[in-house]
C-alpha cells in the first residue's frame, strides 16, 4: 500500500493523467508536472512544490483539501467519479452502489438467483461475495482488503485458472469489462476491511 505520502501521490498521479494534466494545478511550476506525469511516487517526497503538500497531508482528504486552494477543478476530478480512491479506503474509494451497477448492468443477465457459478450478485452482491468461500477455487470470492486474493477479482482479469480455479474469464463469452470499472473493483475490494 506504501506510505501516505505514495498513496497521496499516487492518487495525483492518476487524477492528473486522466484529466488533462497540462491544465490542471496552475500552482505547480513545470518540473513538478512532469513529475506527476513520469510517475511522482519516487520524486514527490523530494519535489519542491510537492514537499509541502505531501509532508503536511498525510492522508487524501486533507490532501485534496489543499489542493482546492490550488486547483479547484483537478481537486475535483479526484472526487468526480472517474477520479482514483485513495489507498486504503479514503473518500475516492468506490461505494457499494457504484459496484452493484457495474454488476448489474454486465453480470447479472446470469448471476442473479445463483445458478450461474452457484453465485448471485443480486442487491446486495456483499452477500454471496465478501467472505465467502469461492466454489471453484481454494480463495474467497472477495477477501476484503486483497483484491489479487479476491477470485473474483482474479475472474475479471483472467488470472483464475493461475490461482487453482476453473471456467472462463468473467463475463463468460463477453469483453472484459473496462479497464476503469476493472480498477474501480479492485480498489472497492482493496477499501474493504
Ligand atoms: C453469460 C453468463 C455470465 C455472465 C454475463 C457472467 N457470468 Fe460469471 N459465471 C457464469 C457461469 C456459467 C459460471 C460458472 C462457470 C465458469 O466459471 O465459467 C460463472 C462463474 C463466475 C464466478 C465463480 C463463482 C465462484 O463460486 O467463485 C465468478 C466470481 C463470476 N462468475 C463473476 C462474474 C462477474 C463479476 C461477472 C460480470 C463482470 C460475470 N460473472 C458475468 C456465467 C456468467
């Protein structure tokens, strides 16, 4: 997970590159743009402009608080829902009702009433999901807190069969699901405790 000061970063560093970077944190001279830009996660505790920011919030509410006063329209598009949670559960994290759409709109022609795969991702899908033993694999079908743990998480991206699992890539004869919706999965189950 790193420190607060990689999660804070990391957290910059993806808002910045989905949102137009070069129009964003007017308060930040260039070299610490282009820091954001080629990955600010080994540079920012170091980055003069940065420095203050990150040595002073140690978590990304604070954070994106300070960065308001900078930048009132890149705060927002770490909040904004294409925004990235922050590490660990902060505010950005995924809800539960952001989850439950991505599910019901690709999953849940098959996953509702558990026939497919014994598993119903049905409002609420926590029910036949977090902490609940996998019928296919050794691993919990959501194990809070560890996505690359999560078989289901492992059946989005394909790495099943890699953990001892059987069947296909989820959605069963789909795409994939998108990169985004992939990643906000991932963090929900990472915000997980
Ligand atoms: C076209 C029907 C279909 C769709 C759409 C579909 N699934 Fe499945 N799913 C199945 C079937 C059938 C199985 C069991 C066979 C297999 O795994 O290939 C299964 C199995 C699973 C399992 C394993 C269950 C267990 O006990 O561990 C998970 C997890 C899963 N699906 C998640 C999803 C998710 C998440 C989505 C949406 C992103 C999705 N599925 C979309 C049909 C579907």
């Amino acid at each position: 997970m790193g420190t607060p000061c990689e999660n804070a970063c990391t957290k910059l560093f993806n808002c910045a590159v989905i949102d137009q970077p070069m129009d964003l944190c007017p308060g930040l001279d260039e070299d610490s743009r282009m820091a954001f830009i080629e990955g600010c996660i080994p540079t920012c505790a170091d980055n003069p402009a940065l420095r203050p920011i990150v040595e002073q919030q140690d978590d990304c509410t604070q954070l994106v608080n300070t960065l308001k006063g900078l930048s009132p329209a890149f705060a927002d598009s770490c909040t904004d829902e294409g925004g990235m949670g922050g590490a660990g559960g902060g505010p950005g994290a995924p809800t539960e009702e952001e989850i439950q759409a991505i599910f019901n709109a690709n999953c849940n022609g098959c996953h509702i009433g558990g026939e497919s795969g014994e598993l119903s991702l049905a409002a609420p899908f926590t029910a036949d999901t977090v902490g609940v033993p996998s019928s296919q694999a050794n691993l919990n079908r959501i194990e809070p807190g560890d996505r690359d743990a999560s078989y289901l998480f492992l059946k989005i991206t394909g790495r099943h069969l890699e953990a001892g699992g059987s069947g296909g890539r989820m959605p069963l004869g789909g795409a994939p699901l998108a990169e985004e919706e992939i990643e906000a999965i991932g963090q929900y189950i990472d915000s997980l405790e």
